[in-house]
C-alpha cells in the first residue's frame, strides 16, 4: 500500500500519462485498501467472538 501510494506521487507516469487518470487510480486504490481493512477487522473480530463463545470442556 505505502509503495503505490509512493509511486503514485513521485512516479505518476508508472500508473498513467493523464493527471486525472491518476487520480482516478489513486481514488480506487484508497477505497480497495479501506474496504480490504474493514474486511479484515470483521473477520478478525468475528474469529474473537466464536472463540469466546466455545465452551471449554
């Protein structure tokens, strides 16, 4: 994630000869990592959960 937003703002020419292309990418990957985050904190909570709930013999 730090790479592309790195290349996105020092080497935008990797991405897109366009400014506003470059954005556009930019605009998706910010919204791909936060929904990737948001994915993964509910997954990890809900592992929390189950394992809590799991009654120890």
């Amino acid at each position: 994630m730090m790479i592309d937003g790195a290349a996105l703002r020092w080497f935008p020419h990797v991405y897109a000869g366009n400014d506003t292309v470059t954005r556009y990418g930019a605009a998706w990957l910010l919204w791909g990592y936060g929904l990737g985050a948001w994915i993964a904190l509910a997954m990890a909570s809900r592992s929390i959960r189950a394992k809590q709930s799991t009654p120890v013999a």
